[in-house]
C-alpha cells in the first residue's frame, strides 16, 4: 500500500506548486542566488591565497560543488524535519502515529518544496565547471564515483537531519540545535576537512560524519593523497558510509518514536 500511497502524495504536492508558476520561478531563482553568495565566498577568499589545505581554487569548488548539491537533494527531502517541534507540540504527530504508515517518512513526503531544487541545480552547475577544470585521470570507476557521490552525501546530510531532529522527542523547542548540526554540516562540507582544528574535524568529519560527503570522495578523484594520513581507498568508501548512516538514523528515530508519550491532550 505504502508503494501507492508515497507517490501519490508526493505527487500532489508537486502538482499544487506548479499550479503557482510565477511563485515556482520567483523560489527557483532565490535558491539559486543563495547558492551563489555561498560560492562568491570561496572565490573572494581564492583572491588572497592560491591554496586552501594544499588544494587550489578549483579542486575546493569540485568539494564545494559535491557537497551543495548532495546538501539539496537531502534538503528536499529531509527538510521537513525541520517542523518536528510543530507535530509533537501541536499533537500532530499522534495522527501520523495512527495511520498505516511509517512516521518518518509521513514526515518527509509532507511538504516537499521544489524551490529547493535551486539548490540542487547550481551545486551541479559548479560541479560540472569543476570537473572541467581540475585534473582527473578517468576511469569507468571514477565515473561511477562522481554519479555515486552526491547520491551518498545526500543519504549522510538525511541521516543527519533524522538524528538531529529526533532530539526534539525530548527538547521539544530542539530546532535551533537541529539546525546548527545539519546546517552547520553543509558550511563544513563546503570546504577541505583538513583545513579546520583537531576538536572540530573530529566531531564534523568523523562523527557526524561530513568528511565522507564531498572530502574524501574529491580525493580519491583527484588521486591525493590525504594530509590527515588516512589511506587513498577511504575515498571510495562514501557508499558504505552513507548505508551505515542511514542504518543507525533509522535505529534512533525508532528509538525516539517508542519513547514519545504525546501531548496529552
């Protein structure tokens, strides 16, 4: 049932915002310019140095541009998390919890915004500038590499976003710490992992764990090696890492949702 239910809803959805064109265009085209204030940043800062950790102007777009996109698709799709406090504040959740259906992804087809798919197309743009202009010796590996990594990076950021956000089955008014972990992981992302302090690449990189987002995938396709020391095959491990995330997000929503006790109203 589950198989018909998704679509539809998501369908209509989509369809009530395109029935808004103007709207649609308008929301597509300030995603787009946000997404361009953040790479105006790297290129200003590329106007005063000629390298970043070791990495030139164009490989930090490549992590930059793999990360904005990955970040978009998990955006449009996990974002909705972001009104957690609302259900279980207002009640709303307790009818999630009586239809036949999963609870997080109720939440997740609730309000997809295609607006949010101005993110998505200028981490592309940037990416396919990137890959232009750094140098890459091809492989069919490397190909399936590039597809694979926005994919695994937006499963990561998702995995996040339901972790983050499941905190707020205990600190109801959670959202701001939400935020500063899932939009925080993409400011993170955006950048090389080896320019930042001990404490930080810890908790960011490993634990979280941005890293395998957009860092080490650019290596391993770049044919770096790491200035942290860790082996070139940790590259290609984003697949595996973006599953095991997901795995353990899925573990801790359970968790959250056995353990809430509703409103009370």
């Amino acid at each position: 049932m589950a198989d018909t239910i998704y679509p539809k809803l998501i369908g209509a959805r989509l369809r009530s915002q395109m029935s808004y064109r103007a709207s649609f265009a308008m929301d597509f085209l300030t995603q787009v310019i946000a997404q361009c204030y953040e790479l105006l940043v790297i290129l200003i800062l590329f106007t005063q140095i000629h390298a970043l950790g070791g990495f030139t102007k164009n490989e930090v777009l490549l992590m930059y541009a793999f990360a904005g996109a990955a970040f978009g698709v998990a955006d449009l799709f996990a974002g909705q998390l972001d009104n957690l406090p609302t259900y279980i504040r207002t009640g709303s959740f307790d009818v999630l919890l009586m239809r036949p259906l999963g609870t997080l992804p109720q939440i997740m087809c609730s309000d997809i915004r295609l607006r949010r798919i101005g993110r998505i197309t200028g981490g592309l743009a940037v990416m396919g500038y990137a890959l232009a202009n750094v140098p890459i010796d091809w492989s069919p590996a490397k190909v399936v590499l590039t597809i694979a990594t926005p994919v695994a990076g937006a499963v990561i950021y998702s995995s996040v976003w339901v972790v983050a956000c499941s905190t707020c089955f205990w600190i109801v008014d959670g959202r701001e710490f939400a935020n500063a972990v899932t939009y925080g992981s993409n400011a993170f992302t955006s950048y090389p992992t080896n320019v930042y302090s001990r404490p930080l690449r810890w908790v960011m990189a490993y634990i979280v764990p941005g890293a395998f987002v957009a860092y080490y995938p650019s290596l391993a396709l770049l044919g770096k090696q790491d200035p942290l020391g860790l082996p070139g095959w940790v590259g290609w491990t984003s697949p595996l890492v973006a599953a095991l995330a997901a795995a353990a997000a899925g573990l801790v929503w359970r968790f959250a949702v056995r353990h809430y006790r509703g409103t009370g109203s």
